[in-house]
C-alpha cells in the first residue's frame, strides 16, 4: 500500500472510529435507560365556603390545578406549539435541525445557554430530569424524549407539558395561569389570552404582565406572528389582535378572607391527611364557614374597636346541631401576628365560668331556687381554699352587697360571693368535670377560685361549651371542615352529621334546659342585657376577668352559639377608657359586639322558641335564716334585696372577680365545712 493511501486510510479511521465509539457509547445508553413511571404531579388544595365559593388556596410554592386536554382550548395549544415547537406533531421526540442549531451556539458561546429542546424534552425536563444544564442530563433527557414518544400519544404529552410548564407567580399549568392572569378557567381563554400565556413560558419572569407589560404585549405579538407562519390564524385576524392591549385581572389574585378560620382548618387538615396531601394533593374542602356571617363578625369588632392600638377581639360561631364552625376572628391580622386569639389564646373566663358551678349543683338536686346569702366581700375559711397559709377573700364588683337570693337571681347579677360558697359546696372537682365534658380542652387546675374562671380557656373550646347547652346537652367536636374531595371527586370526609350521629351526652337534657332558663334572665334583667335580641330569646353569660384585663361575652339561641373575648394580645393590660367605657366588662363591648354579630346572623333564621324547663325535680329545702353581716367600714349603698320579691334590674356593671393570688389546693369530695361570711371593709385578705 503506498504512503499516501496510508495517510487517506489513517485519516478516515481516525473519524470513523471515534464516531463509531461515541454511536455505540450512545446505542448502548439509549438501551440502557429505561423511562420511569411519571410521578403524580403537585397540585393545589382548594379551599371553599360552606356556599362553595373559593376562599383560600394551599400549595407549596407550586400552584396547579390539574384539567384534561379537552377542557384547554384549541388557541391555546396551537399558540404553545406554534411558538415552542412548530414540528411537535413530526418529530420523535428530538428535533435534530434545532439540537444542531443549539449545539453549535453553545460550542462558540462556551455556555449552556441554547436549549433547542422540543415540547416532549421540556415535559421530560419538567417531571423527570429536572432543570439542570449540563449536556449529561440533555443526553439523558434527549433519550427519555424518544421513548417517551414511543409509550405516550401527542395528545398525552401535549395534555402533560400544559399541566407542568411554569408561567410565573407561583402559576404551574394552563389552569393555575388562567386564574392568575385573568381570573378565569383555561377553558374560557380566547385567542389573544391563550398567545399572552404562550409568550410567558420561555421566560416568566423577564415578561411578566404585571411588572413588564410591554414586554408581555411584545412577545404576545410574536407568538400571534408565529400562529399566522403555521397557519393557526389568518394574517389579517393577528394584525387586528396584535392592537389590543392585554386586559390582564387588576393584580395576581391573592385570597386571604377569613385568614384565622383558614388556619385553623389548614392545621386540622394537616393532623388529617398529612402535608404531602395537604400541598401536593389538590384536595377539595367545603368549610363550614358561612361568609356572610364572618363579614357580620368582623364588621361588629370594628366597630368598637377600630384603632391599631387599642383591645383586640376574638369571635367564634358554632352550629350547636353539627358542631360547624360558622365564623371565627382570631385578632387583628393574622398576617401580621401568625397568631390566632381565637383558637391559641388562653385567657380567665371570669365569671363566665358559672354556669358550669350551676350545672355542677344540678347534677347534685340543688335547685337553681335555693338562696344564699352574698355579701360585698366574704372570707371562705375552709382550710382547703387557703393561699399561703390565709384563708381565701371573695368580693363582688364594687364591694356591693346581694343579700340573700336565689342562685337564679345570682346568676343574672353575677355575684361573686353566692358562686364562691357554691363551688366549695359542689366542689371545684366537680366543676371542672361538667367543663371538660361540655368541651372545654384546657386543663383545669381543681381550686377553689375556678367557679369565678380564674383557670385560662380559649374562646373555642367557651364556644363549643355553650353550644353544648344549646343542644341540650349533647356535645358535637367543634370542625371547620364539611366534606373533603380527592382531585377526581371521590368523597374523603363527609358531610357532617348531626346530634344523633354524632353527638355524645355531656349533661341531662333537663339539667341544660335549666340552665338556659337561668341564663336568658342574664339577658333579660341582669349584667347581660346589652345582647338582648329584638324579638328573639337569647341565653348567655358574662364574663370578667381581675382588673378587667379580658371581658367575655358567651351566649345563644338554638340555632346558633357565639362567645366574643375582649383584651389585649399581651394579656397584662387593664381595659381602661376605651370606646367611651371607663372600664370594659362583659357586658359593655363583648355584648355590644355579640348582639350585633347575632343581629345578623339570626336574620334570615326563623325564631325557635328554647324548651320549657321545670326546677321541681330538683331539692328545694326551706332556706337558711341568713346570718348577719357586721357593718363594714364603708356601707355599701345596694339595697338588700328581698329573696321573696321579683327579679329587679340588676347593675348594668359585670362583677368582677377577685382571684386568689394563687389557686387553692384541690378538696376532698366530700362536703366540706360550711364558708363564713365575715366582715370585710375592702377585697383584701383578712390578716
């Protein structure tokens, strides 16, 4: 062979063979590599009203709600294919002109820059071999394309891609985008929206509608342009679109309403379903939340607490008959505080805690007839109520003097001195045995200051103790969610069922309906007539804490249950001058707030009459002569009233109560010894 067919032979092999290698390197990958199953795909969790309209969505960073092909219009998939890949519906998966064209752009670019990837390459970026830019992974995913092509239809990897490909704003898939940019359903986009979308997905951020709409409008235009060279739509129909500005939602949508409510079903579905499912899952929630009535709620607290600095209010309804949640307030803002006074705050119910002392004494025969005598301040000298080795001091609300009264009249004019003796007598066991059975959750400390609520409680767990009353003593799990849906409609949760399904007896019906009775004459006559409804019977409670630092207003009719708190978030701040009240107690703002909340709320209801209730099956004893009082220093000027006489209106102050420093050792169940009234001329503890 002579040298110069040596040299030729050198040359060719010295191409050929590495050219070989690299095809057989590649067939041998390309047999090697196997396409993985494709995992399911985030999607975001709706949250809806009880109407069923969207009040909340829940992602993780990922936005997406996945539609089948035939629900994304025709405009849209022709702009996405006729700008990102004009040969979709030739190619196998690699277009080799465009591979080519890249590669070359890299080669003198020194830089990874152009990708050159079709549709089904950026479907198989988006799922399986992620964002990366290095020419293994584009091998790779040039691959996984081909076979992809083999296994999937057009339509399949078409229907895939516009479910995946990010548009900006947290806006993963056609749907989600829709939404963003123009408050609508892909399936309603027109020719010009469906070109906007198609221009963003080359780079979302660059052409953003909101922050650059000018960019936005140019590369609309181009991909209108590119509709026309693939013959999507005529020449003439583009230039016309081409003049029309984008008509873009006023800004991203941002849904935020009832942000308290929200947290407190995103928590419970979180402890239900787990975050994967949560974010990833795109669940279907119908809440329970009526959003009339949370409009109503919020409406009331700003009108009597309007300023930034002033008390804050949490309010919380619930569907005695279901246990639904039907409105919550949690303070202020949630935003600002990520944190929810409705559900998260504890504070001392104050004397909102007596109907659970009553209760207590019913289950045991004592009538809510039976008298006690209450003075303006007593010294209980059972040895199990004592604080630091000093018997316990007990006032009532400006040093005033009850006299002596039934346990009815002593309810409405809450008097703190009547419910004291009376909880020593039930014992404080007791007490927070009816609590923790009608729904509160909190743990009770068995001392004997808790009939005047010096334990601290939430507005919830209050709420849901008094719907128990108004369900006549059934207790339902207080929810905020009514049913939850998979993404294909299968049903998870739901629908709520009611008392008789279930609900579980936390008292007699009779012992309830009693109560109730007692509790509309706080309404009617006594510290709580503030809430008294307009051709409506309500029953409710006040409540305030020492040195009015939380003020409570708790109440019902039949077909609903609402508690209002009032105070400051740091909870150390007495409620002095605010909204035109020298100081705030029960029955001045909680109960303003709590009437025209039910105002609203109860309009639409019908009126529903609560069930007569009977005090003679329980014991009714001829009452004790009372003792007499010793003169205090500073007489009281309240009249003694006359235990035989007819309810008269009571203060229209809320009697607070004088706590204990620190609570009292738990009694023995037993009955123990009897309290002594003694003279006190101020609340201070006897020496």
């Amino acid at each position: 062979m002579s040298r110069r067919r040596r040299v030729a032979w050198i040359a060719i092999l010295s191409v050929l063979l590495p050219s070989l290698s690299v095809t057989g390197a590649l067939a041998a990958l390309f047999i090697s590599t196997e396409l993985p199953d494709i995992p399911p795909l985030a999607e975001t969790t709706k949250l809806l009203d009880r109407a069923g309209n969207e009040i909340a969505e829940l992602h993780a960073g990922v936005d997406r709600i996945l539609i089948p092909f035939d629900q994304m219009p025709l405009s849209l998939r022709q702009a996405v294919v006729a700008v990102e890949d004009a040969d979709f519906y030739r190619h196998d998966g690699i277009d080799l002109g465009s591979v080519a064209r890249a590669s070359w752009a890299n080669v003198t670019s020194g830089s990874m820059s152009q990708g050159g990837s079709t549709i089904t390459q950026q479907y198989v970026k988006n799922v399986l071999t992620g964002p990366e830019r290095s020419i293994a992974r584009k091998v790779r995913e040039a691959i996984l394309a081909v076979k992809l092509e083999h296994t999937s239809s057009k339509r399949e990897i078409l229907e895939g891609y516009l479910n995946t490909v990010y548009f900006g704003h947290g806006a993963y898939g056609v749907q989600a985008a829709a939404r963003t940019y123009f408050d609508r359903d892909v399936k309603d986009l027109s020719v010009l929206q469906s070109a906007t979308l198609a221009g963003l997905i080359a780079a979302p951020s660059a052409r953003d509608p909101f922050e650059h709409p000018e960019v936005a409008h140019r590369y609309r235009n181009f991909v209108l342009d590119r509709m026309t060279e693939v013959g999507s739509i005529g020449t003439e129909e583009a230039r016309r679109l081409q003049t029309r500005p984008l008509r873009l939602t006023e800004e991203p949508l941002v849904r935020s309403e009832a942000a308290h409510f929200m947290e407190h079903v995103r928590l419970d579905l979180k402890a239900s379903y787990g975050l994967d499912a949560l974010y990833r899952g795109g669940l279907r929630v119908k809440t329970t939340l009526e959003t009339k009535w949370q409009r109503a709620a919020e409406r009331a607290i700003q009108s009597y607490l309007p300023g930034p600095r002033g008390p804050e209010a949490a309010l919380v309804a619930i569907d005695p008959r279901t246990g639904a949640i039907r409105a919550m307030v949690g303070g202020r803002s949630f935003a600002r505080s990520e944190f929810n006074l409705a559900t998260q705050g504890r504070r001392q119910a104050g004397s909102a805690f007596k109907p659970f002392v009553l209760l207590a004494a019913l289950e045991r025969g004592i009538s809510p007839t039976e008298v006690r005598y209450g003075p303006s301040a007593m010294t209980i000298r059972d040895p199990f109520c004592e604080t630091n080795g000093k018997p316990w001091t007990v006032s009532n609300a400006g040093d005033q003097s009850a006299g002596t009264m039934s346990l009815e009249r002593a309810m409405a004019g809450s008097v703190n001195t009547i419910y004291s003796q009376l909880t020593v007598e039930v014992g404080p066991e007791a007490v927070a045995d009816v609590a923790h059975r009608m729904g509160i959750r909190s743990r009770l400390a068995d001392v004997c200051s808790i009939g005047i609520g010096t334990s601290e409680v939430s507005p919830l767990e209050m709420t849901s103790a008094f719907a128990t009353l108004a369900a006549r003593g059934i207790y339902i799990e207080p929810t905020g969610v009514e049913r939850v849906s998979a993404p294909d409609g299968t049903i998870l949760q739901g629908p709520l069922r009611g008392l008789a399904s279930v609900g579980s007896t936390a008292i007699s019906a009779q012992d309830a309906d009693a109560t109730t009775r007692v509790l509309q004459g706080v309404v009617d006559h006594g510290t709580g007539t503030a809430a008294r409804l307009a051709g409506r019977r309500a029953a409710g409670k006040t409540g305030t804490a020492q040195d009015a630092t939380d003020a409570w207003f708790c109440g019902y009719v039949p077909q609903l249950a609402t508690c209002v708190w009032v105070g400051y978030p740091d909870g150390s701040r007495p409620m002095r001058d605010v909204a035109g009240f020298p100081e705030v107690y029960g029955g001045t703002i909680p109960a303003q707030i709590w009437h025209d909340f039910m105002t609203d709320a109860t309009a639409s209801m019908r009126v529903v009459a609560f069930r007569s209730a009977s005090y003679e099956m329980y014991a009714d004893p001829p009452p004790a002569p009372a003792p007499d009082p010793v003169p205090s220093a500073a007489p009281s000027s309240a009249v003694e009233p006359d235990p035989a006489s007819s309810p008269s209106p009571e203060p229209s102050s809320e009697p607070s109560p004088e706590p204990s420093p620190e609570p009292s050792p738990k009694p023995p169940p037993k009955p123990s010894p009897s309290p002594v009234p003694s003279p006190s001329p101020s609340s201070v503890a006897e020496p």
